[in-house]
C-alpha cells in the first residue's frame, strides 16, 4: 500500500530522509499520505523540474537543463 520515494545525487548518495508515499493505482490510502507525484514536488528546489515518465521508478532532476540527480521510487524497506 506504501512506496518510498528517495532522491539522490548524481554519485548516487541519499539527499534527504527518504519519504514513504501512497502506492499508485491503490484504491485505498492512508489519510494524509502524499501520492508520489505530490511528494516529487515538494522534494525540487524552485528552480528545478524533473523528466522522464518514470516508467522504471526513476526520473531526473534538472536544474536549467543541466542534471542534477534523480528520484526514485523504491517498493520495499527504504535505501535498498
């Protein structure tokens, strides 16, 4: 019912405490829990945006179009 959504450097370390999100395409969720979406968001600086479908858990982080590092989704115990 839970994933964690990390972010991380480009020299793949933890920027951040890692942050537990609703699971997408559940039907029920925990009152108060971001959806990924929401909580990608809240993880970007002002001027940074991110690309990629996300189709593999994984998009970039861009700061003028230059990449800055990553946010994964990870299913499972955080920082694995």
């Amino acid at each position: 019912m839970t994933v964690w959504v990390v972010r991380k450097s480009l020299d793949g370390g933890l920027v951040g405490a890692p942050r537990l999100c609703a699971k997408p395409g559940r039907m029920a969720r925990v009152p108060g829990l971001m959806t990924i979406e929401e909580q990608i968001a809240v993880m970007l600086g002002d001027s940074e945006s991110v690309e990629g479908a996300g189709a593999l858990g994984r998009w970039n982080v861009l700061e003028g179009g230059e990449l800055k590092g990553f946010i994964e989704v990870l299913d499972g115990a955080a920082g694995s």
